[in-house]
C-alpha cells in the first residue's frame, strides 16, 4: 500500500495537529521554554503545510 494515500496523509497531519496540542500543554504548564516551542511549533506547521499541498495533488 501507498505510504501517501489521501487517506495515510490526514492521519498524519491529525496526529501533527495533536502533537501541536501537547506541546502547547507543555509550554503552558512550563515543561518546555517558549524558544523550543516555537521551534517544534514551526516545525509541525511546516510539516502539516507539505502534506496539505500533497494531499490536493492527490484529489
């Protein structure tokens, strides 16, 4: 099976989504500093942007 089916590509940007989540947790409950939260931040919209675009490619 296809690692980049429409439907492989929505779990992974709903499990980033939740990862977002936790780390805005972390950061409010000061287990993590606001620099690597917005590190991991940007990197999980980055993230979640590619496989957007590669999920309109698929349709």
């Amino acid at each position: 099976m296809d690692k980049n089916t429409p439907q492989n590509i929505i779990g992974k940007i709903s499990n980033f989504k939740f990862q977002l989540i936790i780390n805005k947790n972390l950061y409010i409950d000061e287990v993590i500093t606001k620099e690597i939260y917005e590190i991991m931040e940007n990197n999980l919209l980055e993230k979640i942007h590619t496989l957007s675009d590669e999920l309109e490619m698929c349709n």
